[in-house]
C-alpha cells in the first residue's frame, strides 16, 4: 500500500504543498486487481489532528457483508465549524480483522499524520477488535475505554433485560444523567442503582465496576453538562450517517468515494440550499423550504443571527441567554423547513417538527419551551426566517435582566400582605415557608452565571434525590 492522489470524484483540498496538507489514499488489490481495503484522509481531516492530536477515539462500524468500517475521530477540543462531523480525522476500510489487517491499517494512519506522536490517549469500544494491534501501533498512548460507547452498550443491555417499565426508565434517567454528569456520585448511584434492581446472575453481563473506574471517566469528567451533550450528541451523529452510508452495499471503491463526499458535503461552509447533513436515503424527499422573497444572502444571513444573538444577551439573564444560544446553534446548523396557516407557522428543524404560534412568535409545542418557557430552536428558526429580533414578551419576566429581583420583590411583598390579613395555622406556615424556599431557589438558578448555573443545578439535583430518593427522581 501507498499513498496516491485521491480516488476520482472526490475534490481536492487547494492548500499549500506539503504531505500534511494533502488528501491522502492508501490501498490494497487482490488478485484479481480490485481494490480490497482502503484508507482515506483528506486535506480538511488531517489539518483538523494536526491541531488536536491529544485524544483520538475509534470506532468500528459492521455491514452485513462482513466488511467493517474504522472511523477515527478527535475527542478532545474540536473545530467550532463543520458541526460533529469535523470530528472525523480518518475513514479506513481493512481487508479483513486479523491483527496483521489492523496492523496495516493504523500503520496508515500514522503514515498520515506526523501528530499521532502526540496522542496521549485512544478512546475505544469494548468490543474493538484486536485492540493489542492499536496498542502496538501508538506505544506511547494509553489505551481507555470510551464513555460513549460504555453508555450505549449499557443502554442496549438495559433494555434487552426486559424489566419492569418503572425500573427501565428508573435506569436510563440515571444513566442520561450520568452521562451529562460524569460525577463519582451519579456514577456510585447508577452503580447502587443496577446492582439493587437487576438480578445477581445478569450483572456480569453489565460490567457495573466501569461506573467507578476513574481512569475511564476521567476525560469525559473534565467536560461541562452543556459540553457533554454536544460531545455525546457529535459522536451519535456521525457514527449513524457514516454507516448509513457505509451499509449500503457499494464496491469498495464506490464506498469509500461514497463517505468522503458526504464528509465534505456536511463540513463545508457553504452547503449547497436545502441539503441536510443526513445520510442519503433511496425514499426520501426533502421537503420545500419556505422561499425568502429577498433572495438568498449568506451575508444577511449571518447579520440576523448576529442580530438574534445580540437581542438574547441584551434581554436575557446569563443562563437564559446561554440555554437559547445552544438551540441557535442547532438551527445555524440545521435546515429550517417553514410551513405557513391561517394562524399557525410549521417549524421542522432536523427530525423534530412543532407549531410556533403565529401571533408574537412567543410560544411552541416544543418541550424545551413549555418546560424552560424560553425561545427554542422552532421559534429562533421563525425570527431568523423573518428577519426579526427577539423581544422582551417573547419570555417569562423571570429570564429578563433586571426584572427579575424586582418582581421577585413585588410578588414577595403581595403575598406577604395577603399572610398578614390572615389568620395563622400550621398550613399556611409550611405554605410560608415553601413559597419563600421556591422563590430564592430559583433567583439564585437565574441570576448567575453560566458555570455556577450549572453548579448549583447538579448541586440541587443531588440534594432532591438523595433527601427523597434514594431511587425517586424527583422533577425540578
């Protein structure tokens, strides 16, 4: 195998010359002269390990045929643009799974990318095969088990134990937690949790004493609530578009054209209108987008949501701002496909359709807004189609700068009026002092910032389960 120009059909990164700056194949022929294993690299892929070489996850996708599909991702800090899919730093198709196979394949990927001597850590699936290979091939990194695929091979196993429907969700609320919080208590609690409801003679199956290897979670740990979901939503992401598109069937040289211009397609910058970064399907058909009758213009494009981010900081309290910018950031990413009623917009962002109401654009069907009553993705979408800012009555007097402690206060003095008029009795006073806890509970979560938001959230949480549970989740 050698490195050669890149397979015919697939664009060729303009860059300056140099071995790291180029789109890159190495490939095996059989006898009869067809191509039976193949590694790509292009030039976008290996710029994006150059610069974040510290953490490399791999994973194995299989194709009934027997082929299997090795994707390489960073799994670290990633580039902010190109969504999950610039995680991809290498997409490599063996001959078969011995290890003398593997050897050949990672021995690519190094050939490729001089950083690799930078790799402290491979983040892998339990069941990788020949994972001593990979060992062999990074000697100076540390080979770990990756969270993302520990909790998803948890989840399958979970729901293949076919227990009672309380008990399942019970364990997978616990598990999402766990994941979004890599904490040593919500860990020592899905791990008191599994060995409390599933039965002795199943937990080895379960590999339990994961949840509190520190050494697995230890990456994963260092990142925030709001980076956890991004990271593990990123992964979910490519990994199911790339076999999608890995299953199909193809020859190999088909294949691997296949998934290159599907990694261009969904990194570029400037995707082409109305395309979705989702794995091609032989019976789907997108649906028409609404038309913008003042022509398509990246650049007004990108001042609106300038305008729409700058709206959210000037109106919103820090958290509020930073919960709705997340949802922007689906939508930047996202195709917005807008239906029109009589009193009703139809927003579908991605997979998820809901109804905006036409009038102010200040609620939707959505669960982050009926749960957060904050702008969502849907109602971002809509004001970003109509060229519009978000307003003040668009959100609950309690997300506002500066509204908040004074209403608090009004609201405060009303009630404690109507408790002076009254008579005392031991309901109203528990009532007294539920209403007062409430209220200071929720100025401390919406008048700080971002981190001690999500401080102060894991804090309460831990302290509602623990003081009702142990097994009760209790809603905030």
């Amino acid at each position: 195998s050698a490195p050669v120009p890149p397979l015919a059909g697939l664009a060729m990164a303009q860059a300056p010359p140099g071995p790291s700056l180029r789109s890159l194949v190495a490939y095996e022929l059989g006898a009869s002269g067809t191509m039976t294993s193949v590694s790509f690299q292009s030039a976008a892929m290996g710029g994006v390990f150059a610069r974040f070489p510290r953490v490399l996850l791999v994973h194995r996708a299989g194709e009934p045929a027997g082929r299997a599909l090795y994707i390489f991702l960073v799994a670290g800090p990633a580039p902010a643009e190109g969504g999950g899919m610039a995680r991809v730093v290498h997409l490599a198709i063996p001959r078969d799974e011995s290890a003398g196979s593997l050897a050949r394949m990672y021995g690519a990927f190094r050939a490729f990318n001089p950083a690799c001597a930078q790799t402290q850590l491979l983040l892998v699936d339990p069941d990788l095969p020949q994972q001593p290979a990979l060992a062999q091939a990074f000697p100076a990194a540390e080979v770990q088990l990756s969270v993302f695929h520990l909790c998803k091979r948890l989840q399958v196993q979970i729901q293949q134990l076919t227990l009672e429907g309380y008990a399942e969700r019970l364990i997978l609320a616990t598990l999402s937690d766990t994941m979004y919080a890599a904490t040593e208590s919500n860990r020592r609690k899905m791990h008191a949790l599994l060995r409390d409801l599933v039965t002795p003679d199943l937990l080895p199956r379960l590999h339990i004493d994961w949840l509190l290897n520190d050494g697995i979670w230890a990456t994963h740990r260092e990142r925030t609530w709001g980076e956890s979901i991004y990271y593990l939503r990123d992964l979910e992401m490519v990994i199911q578009e790339l076999s999608e598109v890995f299953s199909a069937g193809l020859s190999l040289e088909s294949c691997i054209t296949s998934l290159a211009q599907h990694y261009q397609k969904c990194v570029s910058k400037s995707p082409p209108d109305a395309a979705m970064c989702s794995a091609p399907h032989p019976h789907h058909h997108a649906a028409q987008a609404r038309e913008n009758p003042e022509g398509d213009s990246d650049e007004i494009d990108r001042r609106t949501e300038e305008c729409i981010k700058q709206s959210l900081r000037d109106i919103c309290t820090e958290p509020a701002a930073w919960l709705c910018l997340s949802e922007l950031a689906v939508v930047q990413k996202s195709v917005q496909l807008i239906g029109t009623g009589e009193d009703a917009l139809s927003i579908q962002v991605l997979e998820d359709v809901h109804t905006v109401d036409l009038k102010g654009l200040s609620s939707c069907t959505c669960h982050f807004h009926q749960v957060f009553q904050l702008p969502c993705r849907h109602i971002l979408a809509a004001l970003n189609s109509d060229r519009k800012t978000l307003q003040p009555e668009m959100l609950s007097r309690q997300w506002q700068k500066g509204s908040g402690a004074h209403q608090a206060r009004r609201d405060s003095a009303d009630g404690l009026l109507e408790i002076l008029k009254s008579s005392w009795n031991e309901s109203l006073d528990k009532s007294l002092l539920v209403s007062f806890l409430t209220e200071e509970i929720s100025r401390l979560l919406t008048h700080c910032s971002r981190e001690e938001f999500e401080r102060r959230y894991r804090t309460l949480r831990e302290l509602a389960d623990s003081w009702i549970g142990p097994y009760i989740k209790v809603k905030l």
